[in-house]
C-alpha cells in the first residue's frame, strides 16, 4: 500500500461552539466545547482515517497544548510524530450563532518555530520513505517562506509526489521548485499569477500556463460550493457536487485533499479520484464544526456525481 505522509508547520486545537445569539458586551452562554486537532495536513490525516486509509501526520507540538493535540489525535487513531518544540501550541476558536446560522472562526496566530525544530522535521519528511507527500496550511513565525520549496527537493530525492495546498510567498516558492499536485482556490490561484482576482473563465488559462512551465502536473482549482476544477496538460475537467445545507466549511478543502490523495494512493485516476474528493470536501460540509467527512455521506454524494457531475471540456 502506498505510503502518504501530511506536513502540518502550523497546527492548532480547534475549539468549537455554539450560542443562541452573538451580542456584545455580554455575557454569552455556549454549549459544551468541542476540541478536535487542526491544521491543514493534520485535518488530511484526520479525514484519510475516516475513510478508511492510513496517513502519518507529521508536525511540530509543545507546551500543555501540544501534549492535548496528540492525545486528541490518539483518540482518533491517526498515527503521528511530533517534533517537540519550546513554543505551546496554538488553539482556535469556531462558534456557531444559532440565530443567524452563521459561524465565526477566530484564528490565533501560530507561535515561533525554531530552526533546529523544523530541520528536525525536514529530516523526519526525508526519512519517511513516503510515496506521496502532502504539505498543507499556513506557515508560523520562524518558519522560512522557502520551506515548501525544500520539501520539493526533498520529494524529489526520495522520489515521492508532492501536494501543495498553502497560499502567498510559501505556495510561489514551491511552485518555483516545481511539485505534482496544486490545490490552489480562486484568491490564491490569483495571488500565485500577481492579479487582483481571478474569473472562474479564465481558471483555464492560468492554469495550463503554470503546467506549461513545469510547475506541476496538475492543478485542482477549489470553487467552493460549485465544487472544483481539475486542470492538466491535456485535458479540463469540472466536478459539480449536489446541492446541500452547509454547517461547516471549517476542513472541507483538507477533506477534499484526502479524498484524492487516498484514491490515487489506492490506484484510482485522476479524473475519478477528484470526483471522490470533491464528494469528500462536499460531506465535510453536512458537519459542525472540524467534524471533516463521513464515509457514508462521501459514498452517497459519489454515487450521485459519478452520474451528473463530471464535465469533460
């Protein structure tokens, strides 16, 4: 079985709650917490267990936050290794306003990364023996922006396929380094080409642009609720998911990752596999809070867009 490890620079313990009505200058009354571990490769693994699959998340941790973010990962079963660091790890905040259905995410900042810890964990990524690669979120302070452009040396000396799904200077420095896979949305396909917005009519264009370059191999390009866009050399294929009440966006796109990485890793191609992800991001929307996907609601939604959502351009 193919091995797959994610990347996590930032990883966070997301804290999520509801209230009747958000006011100010009161006291709110919120249902019982919710902690479940956060941050984008680490949901990855997360959502790959749920499905069935095995991942090894690999990320840094420390303080009283970080001994709680491993312990929640045991709970769920996703194997780990955590790089000790002198900073406690951060934690979010999710709330839920049950008189509007509207959600709020309060992101913390991520606390400092040391240089002899992220080396450590450059050299962990290089030792894994992993088959594909999946680097994901933001970056903490301390970290080099340059620092996914080294996992793609990395990649490529151990032969593994790299997925990239982070924004800004850290997603154009491993776009110059060249990767397999971009998971990019509309804000950051076009911060990645230097324009202020991207139409969905011109995804296309940009897209085999940055491939032409050998940039990558392919591009999945994420539209939200109009489901994704997988662009290569020789072909564009759109995935349009059924209609349904969101209750949480929070870990859609990672479960979206999953989906697809987990499908490649199990022989799948690319086409399929990207139907199977977008199914997956699609579930992970039926949730509260960081909840991710369930398998018999990514089955469900599969089935469904196997017949009505794939269109070949």
């Amino acid at each position: 079985m193919s091995k797959i490890i994610t990347v996590t620079f930032n990883p966070t313990i997301d804290k999520s709650t509801s209230i009747a009505a958000l006011m100010p200058e009161k006291k709110l009354k919120c249902a019982a917490p919710r902690f479940e571990p956060g941050g984008g490769g680490i949901n990855v693994a997360r959502a790959i267990k749920k499905l069935g699959g095995e991942a090894l998340a690999v990320y840094p941790a420390g303080g009283y936050s970080g001994k709680f973010l491993n312990e929640l990962m045991a709970r769920e079963g996703v194997t780990m290794h955590a790089v000790p660091t002198k900073s406690h790890t951060r934690e979010n905040l999710i709330v839920f306003d049950r008189s509007t259905s509207l959600q709020y995410r309060f992101g913390m900042p991520g606390s400092e990364v040391l240089e002899e810890e992220w080396r450590q964990l450059l050299t962990d990524i290089e030792n894994s023996g992993a088959e594909y690669i999946i680097a994901s979120g933001s970056l903490p302070p301390g970290m080099p922006d340059d620092i996914f452009g080294w996992i793609a040396d990395i990649a490529r000396k151990i032969k593994a396929k790299l997925i990239v799904d982070t924004s800004g200077e850290a997603l154009k420095k491993a776009v110059d380094k060249g990767v397999f896979l971009l998971k990019p949305n509309l804000g950051e396909l076009s911060s990645l080409v230097g324009k202020e917005e991207v139409s969905h009519e011109s995804v296309d264009e940009i897209a085999k642009e940055i491939i032409g370059r050998d940039c990558c191999q392919a591009i999945i390009v994420s539209l939200g609720s109009a489901g994704a866009r997988l662009i290569t050399k020789d072909e564009v294929i759109q995935v349009i998911p059924p209609v349904v009440k969101r209750l949480s966006t929070v870990g859609a796109g990672d479960s979206m990752v999953a989906g697809v990485i987990l499908s490649l890793s199990r022989g799948m191609d690319l086409k399929e596999a990207m139907k199977y992800g977008v199914a997956c991001g699609t579930a992970a929307t039926l949730n509260p809070g960081t909840e991710l996907c369930k398998p018999e609601d990514v089955e469900k939604l599969y089935k469904l867009m196997s017949t009505t959502g794939a269109h070949q351009q």
